[in-house]
C-alpha cells in the first residue's frame, strides 16, 4: 500500500458503492470464529459487543448515517481495548488510518476512533489483515456485512485502491 494518502474521485463513488462479503444476521454474530476479528463502524461493533463478542480491533467514528452515536464509548470503558485516534476524512485513506490499522491487528486488541469518517476502513484492513481474519462492517440500508480475507478479497481491494486518487 502507498506510503501517501487516498482519495476517492467523485467520478467513481458508484464503483465503490457495491458491498464486498455476505449479510450477516443478529442471530448468525454468534457463530463468528476468526483468528482476528474487526469491525469498521459504531453500530456494527454496539451490536457485536453487546452480544458479547468481543472484537479484537474496532474502528468507530461515533457517527451512524451522519449522526451522533453515542452509544460506542460507554462499551469501550468495558473492553481492554487500547484507544488510538486518527484523522480520515470522508472519501480517503489518511496514512494515519493506514498506520494505526497496521498497528492494531499486529497488537491487539485496539479501538480506532476516526475523527472523520471511517467509511473506507474495510480496504486497508483487507490489505493489512492476514488471511481468515473476519471483518464485520455496516452497509447502509441493508445491515451488517462479513469479509473474510482471503488472496482473492485482497485483489479486489487492490483493484479498488488502483482507482483512487493519491492525496497531494
């Protein structure tokens, strides 16, 4: 991956707006058995930690759909996650993201907290994460998402980022 920053260009936000992985249902979070474990969004680590799950990175932003979520910290004072903060803004990859994902599944567990907006997070998670680690992010409208990495996911990340524009 690139030692600079990503953006997406507006004349491509439709070839990212395809979901990667398969739904996961509440009832199925249960039966998640990884490796490692993250998850990329405040309601999808609520829902997984509530349940008892407990993932060994978590990236957040406290937003859900552009609004407030307050209900992410709270479920952190419980967890033995070190809290990392970095900037993303809406549409990039910060190197700071990049760095702190790095970080994070070499030593879990971490909770990232983006000032910004986490929306691209799955993409160097896939990239950095080593193969059977089970990534759980959030889909707007349609609910929770499952990746596992495998060689296969990792080519088609690296698809995706070839189409981004580095960040001056």
């Amino acid at each position: 991956m690139e030692r600079v920053g990503l953006r997406l260009p507006e004349s491509r936000v439709a070839e990212f707006k395809v979901h990667l992985g398969d739904r996961l249902h509440d009832h199925e979070v249960l039966d998640l058995d990884a490796p490692i474990l993250v998850t990329v969004g405040d309601v999808v680590s609520v829902t997984l930690v509530s349940k008892g799950i407990v993932p060994d990175v978590c990236i957040y932003d406290g937003m859900t759909e552009r609004k407030e979520m307050k209900g992410f910290n709270p479920l952190l004072e419980g967890l033995d996650h070190e809290r990392v903060s970095v900037v993303n803004m809406a549409g990039t990859i910060s190197v700071g993201l990049i760095d702190a994902v790095k970080d994070a599944l070499e030593n879990p567990p971490k909770a990232i907290f983006v000032d910004g907006e986490e929306d691209l997070a799955l993409m160097p998670v896939v990239l950095l994460a080593p193969n059977g680690t089970k990534v759980v992010y959030g889909w707007p409208g349609v609910g929770m998402m499952v990746v596992t990495v495998s060689e296969e996911m990792k080519g088609r990340m690296k698809q995706l980022i070839g189409k981004m524009e580095v960040l001056q």
